[in-house]
C-alpha cells in the first residue's frame, strides 16, 4: 500500500508578516498579500490549494 501524497509532509506555512492590513483598493493584506477570505480559510486548507495562493503572493506584492 501507497501513503497518500503529501501524507506525513509538512504543511506549507502561512506567509503572514505580521504586518496586517488590508488594502481597500485591491483587498489585499499589504503584508502577505492574501485576501481575508484567503487569511481566515489558511488553517483548514489543504497543501494543493495553499500551493495555489503562494503562486500568486509575488505578483500581489509587486502592484501593492
């Protein structure tokens, strides 16, 4: 039997900075670069959708 992927990994970390606030303009937090949707839902998101939302954090960061 396979372990499932990802089983046993270590989760991605969250990219807070700790500087935290949102800006209004583009709704995004102007330390990490995620939404609030995206902020409140990190503890219970899986790896593939954390993936996901780190893949776009440089890009947000460049127009803020």
């Amino acid at each position: 039997m396979t372990a499932a992927p990802g089983a046993g990994s270590t989760p991605i970390p969250s990219p807070c900075t700790n500087i935290c606030r949102i800006d209004v303009a583009s709704g995004w937090c102007i330390g990490c670069g995620r939404t609030l949707d995206e902020i409140v839902r990190w503890g219970s998101t899986d790896d593939a959708d954390r993936a996901m939302v780190m893949a776009q954090l440089p890009e947000r960061r460049k127009k803020l």
